[in-house]
C-alpha cells in the first residue's frame, strides 16, 4: 500500500509512463518503449518478492486491463502455477546480471525522490 504506482522511465527518470496503443510512452519525455514492463517486473521483484499476481502487476504498474496484463506476463516468459484467476507468476532475476538498468537511472538522477520530483 506504500508503492507508487506506475513505471519508471529509464530515460529521463519521471514516473509517468503509460501503456498507449500497446507500447509504453513516457508522458514526460515521449519515450516509447514495447518492453518498460520488464524492468518493472525487477523493480517489483526487488521491493516485493518472487511472486506475483496478474492484480499484483496492474495495481504496481497502474496498468487497467486484465487482458493487457494476461498478454504481457505471458510473454515475458516467466514460470507460472495455477490456472486462471488463481495463476502465480514466479520471477526469477539475477543480481548480477539483470539490474544494470539501475545504474543508468542512478546516473539520470541520483537523488529519485517521490513521484519521480527531484
């Protein structure tokens, strides 16, 4: 409940990125990118844990549709159990290996104060 909502753009560093015509666009910067749901899997893997729900994703990514979320998390490719609305996805990320667009953002900003404010 102490999450902000919504998707980090790795360009500018504002959380204003929005799903538009299946592409995420930064409402700052006017980034586009098809794949900002990746990165923001690993920032909820990092703050939250190794599981999620498809609820999980659209209230973490501010994202509405049930539909567009079903679409995106299955083709991120991550491991899932149960079916239907009882379905868990499991991320798995490594440490080394997965988070260096973190230090891309650190340089953008190294002070990220709430809601993307600087």
């Amino acid at each position: 409940d102490e999450l902000i909502s919504g998707i980090v753009c790795y360009e500018c560093g504002s959380l204003s990125v929005r799903r538009i015509n299946r592409s995420w666009e930064c409402v700052q910067c006017g980034i586009r990118d098809r794949k900002a749901h990746i990165n923001a899997l690993k920032d909820y893997y990092l703050l939250c844990g190794d599981k999620l729900t498809n609820h999980d994703f659209r209230r973490f990514t501010g994202l509405e549709s049930e539909h567009a979320a079903k679409n995106l998390l299955s083709r991120a490719g991550l491991r899932h159990s149960g079916k239907t609305t009882a379905r868990v996805y499991h991320l798995d990320y490594n440490y080394n290996v997965d988070f260096n667009y973190i230090e891309k953002l650190q340089k953008l900003n190294p002070i990220v104060k709430h809601r993307g404010e600087y």
